[in-house]
C-alpha cells in the first residue's frame, strides 16, 4: 500500500481502478474536486495497485493500459491532495459495501463524502448499488453522491475495455482521444535478424518490458520513441513478417528515422501516433522497400 500526501483531515474520495486514467476518469476526478472544494474537504483518490479480476478469476491475464508507476504520475498530474494506493486482496474481495465504507472509508482514510462514478459497483460479489451505497453512507457518516455519467458525441460510455479494443483494432487515433494522451509502452531492444539493415531500414526489436501491457493490434504504425529522454520520429512493425518468413510469432519491430546510436539492452518508450497501414505480404524484396520508403514518407509528412 503507497499513501501519497495523507493528513488527518477530512477527504471527499473517490475509488476505482482507474487503469488508464482515461477521459472518464479525469471527468470524475474533476467532479470530486469540484465537490471537494464546496464543502471545504481534501481530495482524495483509492486506486488499486492489481486488478481485483487478478484475485476473482483464477488464470485471469490483465491487458493494461498503465503499470502502477505509469498511472501513479497520470493521477499526480490531476492535482490531487491525495492518493491511496492499495493491494486487492483476497481479504478486501470479502468485504461487504457497508463494511468497506466503515472500516476502510471512514476509519481508516477519514473520508466525509465518497463520490461513487456512474455505474460503479463495489463490494463482495458487487452485489450493491448506489441506493444501498447511500444508505450505507448515512449510517456511518458519510455523504455518499453518484457522479454524472461521461460521453463523447460519438461515444455513450468510456471504459478502458473501449480503448483496449480500439488498440486491438489498431484505430491509434480514438485511443489517444479517450486517454487524452498517446498511448505507449516501453521495450527493450534485443538481438533480432539483422533483416532490416541490409535492405536500408535498420530496425530495433523490441521485448515488452511490462508483459502485461497491451500491444496494439498488427500493422504499421507511426510513432515517437524516446531514448534517454530524447524523442525521435519512428515507424513501427508490429506483426509476423510475412515478406521475410513465416515465422508465426509476432515481432516488435522499430525504424528510428536519422538514428545511428547502439542500442542493444537499453530501454526505449514507443507513443503511438496513428496507423499507417495494415501488414502485408509482398512478393519481393524489392517492392517491401518501396513500401517502406512511402511508410517512411508518410511519417515525414504527418509529423507535426
């Protein structure tokens, strides 16, 4: 557990798991400071450090879109007064509602008002709901109010299931609308086959350094890599080189544009800026190079 700027004072709170800390999430986080604010309370955010599906469901594999460090300085950013970070555990999972809002709300972080989000159900089994969840509320002390619900013009409901599919389907751009940044992940780049260099576009590959982060789905993609806090214009592969061989496995392939440097071993952050294409099999060499040089041309010319 990871306590960030607690006092004694009393907080308007508000709990999830927050995985991305999408634009759902800075909705509600706003209306928490906003009521915080009216009633003279601290702000207050209990986020979990693992997915509760982790200890529910037995061989349950997350697909994240933030590690704990990554969504950590996403909710820093939010200026908030304080941030709880908890274990879910199988102990927690027992909890009622009622008995979470006593012993873990009320007694334990002090909280005055919990702003529950739209839907958002907790508790053992989450049987219970926001009428119950109020009722709750009254008879240990705290003021428990339900948040707006958050959309889009094209969307009715955000989630982070929503983005993941959108990084599945490779539609780079609506992810990074409902995040409110671009998404990204880091690697480390390992020994690949030296294709790449031969043919004029040298290419890092990549080992996830967090597996369980998602990867978006196959294509070629547009993206900002950072090397020792530098950024640099890159154009990434993701997929099974069907030109080259027929290797099933999915590679992560990167071309850094005007790059020389060697790289082995080290980390680099890969932003995802838009899909150019999807991966396809060419029947020489030949004609993948020059498809490679309109993707190369294509992220010269889209760069902002």
């Amino acid at each position: 557990m990871l306590i960030l700027n607690h006092t004694t004072q009393k907080y308007a709170a508000t709990i999830g798991l927050f995985d991305g800390v999408h634009a759902g999430h800075r909705y509600l986080i706003d209306s928490l400071k906003k009521e915080a604010e009216k009633r003279g309370l601290k702000s207050m955010v209990l986020t979990f450090n693992n997915n509760p599906k982790q200890v529910l469901r037995t061989n349950f594999k997350p697909q994240l879109l933030t590690t704990p460090d990554e969504k950590r300085v996403q909710l820093q950013s939010l200026q908030l007064d304080s941030i709880v970070e908890l274990d879910f555990t199988k102990e927690m999972a027992a909890l009622s509602a009622f008995d979470f809002i006593q012993q873990v709300l009320y007694d334990k972080y002090q909280v005055g008002l919990l702003l529950v989000g739209h839907d958002h159900r907790f508790g053992k089994d989450r049987i219970d709901g926001f009428p119950e969840y109020a009722a709750y509320g009254k008879q240990t002390g705290i003021e428990v109010i339900e948040a707006a619900q958050f959309s889009t013009p094209s969307l009715k409901q955000i989630s982070s299931s929503t983005i993941r599919t959108a990084l599945t389907n490779g539609k780079i751009e609506q992810a990074t609308a409902l995040l409110s940044y671009p998404y990204s992940f880091e690697g480390e780049v390992i020994s690949g086959y030296k294709v790449g260099r031969k043919i004029g576009f040298a290419t890092a590959n990549l080992k996830p350094v967090h597996p369980d982060k998602i990867i978006p789905g196959l294509g070629v993609y547009m993206v900002e890599i950072f090397w020792q806090n530098r950024p640099y214009k890159a154009m990434m592969n993701i997929g099974r080189r069907p030109t080259m061989d027929n290797d099933n496995n999915i590679s992560l392939e990167v071309h850094i544009l005007d790059f020389q440097e060697e790289i082995y071993g080290q980390i680099l952050k890969v932003s995802f800026l838009k899909k150019i294409r999807d991966e396809k099999k060419f029947n020489a060499v030949e004609d993948l190079v020059e498809q490679l040089k309109k993707d190369r041309e294509f992220v010269v010319h889209n760069w902002d």
